[in-house]
C-alpha cells in the first residue's frame, strides 16, 4: 500500500519512521535544541541518514499544559525549516501544526504530510487541507493541551477513540480529503491517563477496523514515565519496547525521537512478521 506524499511514495504496508523535529523552545523533550534553520537541517539530516522516512516539523508545543503561538510566530519558526530540508533532503516533510494559514503555506513549501493533533477541528482547516491535496494525519484528542489532561474520562477509551476518529474523517472527506490520503493517530497522552494509554496500546491492532495507516506516537511520553519511574532523558529503552509493540501490532509510521534505535527496532519486527 503506497502513499503519495507530494511526488514521494512511500510503502505503508511497511513500517515506517518518523523523526520529530521540534522547533519550538519549551517541547517536553528536546525544546530550544532547534530553533534555528542550520541547527535543525542538521538534526533532520542526522535523522535521514538515520532512516527515517519523514521528518516531522513542529512549531507549537502541544505538551500538556502548553500555550497556543500567533500564526505568524508559528511561520517564523517552521517556514526557514521546511524550505531548507525540501532544498537539501530526499525525505517528506510533514508539519506538526492545526493552523490552516500555516497548512497552506507550507505545502507550498514542499511539506507533503498535514499532522494535525487537532483532527483538523479549527475552521478552515478541512477545506484547506483538502485544496492541499497532500495526506493528512487525523489525531484524537480529548480538549486542548492546555486542558486535556485535566481529568479525562471515557466510557471505553478504545471505543470513543474509533468514534472521534470515525466522525472525524466524515467531516473532512465532505470538505474533499481523499479517503486515500486519510492516516489516523489515536493520540497518546493527549488527554488520557496513563491507564488509558496503556489500554489503547493492547487493543491497537482493533482502530485497523477504521481501515487506514495508523501513525503511532509515544516516544519519550510521560506513560513510560509513569511505568518505568524514568526520567524523560532515560526513556529510550521503554519507547523502544513502545514502538515494538506498535509495529507488531500493525502500526504504519513510528513517529519517535530516537530514529536510529527505532529502525533497528522495525527491522527485526519486519523480519519476524514476513516470516510467519
């Protein structure tokens, strides 16, 4: 199954990386390593030649508790990265952002990837993302980072996410988003518990009944924390054991911050699973 991401095909029926790639100053993990276009084109091509497929570009911080950026702040900071890894990589570029100004602008800038953590909630967003013409990566979230995890409730976690996610995609294939062009995160951490983190993990292998890619993001999360009683710095073997479990479950693309460790991770759960 290949999906066309502004001009590159990438097979999704094959596990795949995504390298985060913050330039924000306050992201839970790695804010202020790379705000400037040179410092990022670096780590994005350290990422590449890691094995990832896309890099992911983020301009806001969507940590808990995390404020909202003016649309041109945001521009500022994305802008000067995607125009430089679309000048120098042979890598998609997808944008981590839920502003339709930002959408369109980027694309333009050969972005090939629209992730939004707000399932394309803010207005404009469905219509602009469909005049794209580019994938679109659907999120589930329970309020706004600010909020979200100000005592999240579900009946079934697993449940209301397919619900959202399915309600979702009505929405943005009436606005003209190809179905094709549909990818689905069922939003780790973005207003859940930890318990409910870890109850989307066991089940996951059931939103493939919603019947497209899943991008699965958990690196480095404050659930592994939780589990493990590490630092957000010592996470890599629990994110590790997160992306296994991901990938055997079926996921498409790992969207992970350690690009390197994960691939080696993916290699070995493709070997097992084409020899069953």
């Amino acid at each position: 199954m290949k999906m066309n991401f502004a001009g590159r095909l990438v097979d999704l029926s094959r596990c795949q990386v995504m390298g985060i790639l913050n330039v924000t100053p306050d992201s839970f993990s790695d804010g202020g390593r790379f705000t400037t276009a040179d410092a990022a084109l670096v780590r994005a091509r350290t990422m590449v030649e890691d094995g990832a497929s896309f890099i992911d570009v983020g301009g806001e911080s969507t940590r808990p508790g995390a404020k909202p950026v003016s649309t041109q702040e945001e521009l500022d900071r994305v802008c000067p990265v995607v125009e430089a890894i679309a000048r120098e990589l042979d890598t998609v570029i997808s944008v981590d952002t839920s502003n339709p100004a930002v959408m369109e602008e980027v694309v333009g800038l050969g972005a090939g990837l629209i992730n939004d953590v707000r399932a394309l909630q803010r207005e404009g967003a469905p219509e602009v993302a469909a005049k794209a013409g580019v994938p679109v990566c659907i999120m589930h979230i329970q309020g706004e980072p600010d909020t979200m995890q100000n005592n999240p409730r579900y009946h079934n976690v697993r449940r209301d996410v397919s619900s959202f996610l399915t309600e979702r995609m009505r929405v943005v294939e009436k606005a003209g988003v190809r179905p094709e062009n549909i990818i689905l995160d069922p939003g780790f951490g973005f207003g859940k518990t930890v318990d409910h983190n870890i109850q989307l993990l066991a089940t996951l292998e059931q939103l493939h009944l919603l019947g497209h890619p899943l991008l699965i993001g958990v690196s480095r999360k404050s659930m592994l924390g939780a589990i493990t009683g590490r630092d957000v710095n010592e996470r890599l073997p629990a994110s590790l054991a997160a992306a296994t479990i991901s990938a055997m479950k079926g996921a498409s693309i790992l969207r992970v911050h350690d690009v390197r460790e994960t691939v080696d991770a993916v290699k070995v759960v493709t070997a097992v699973k084409e020899a069953i």
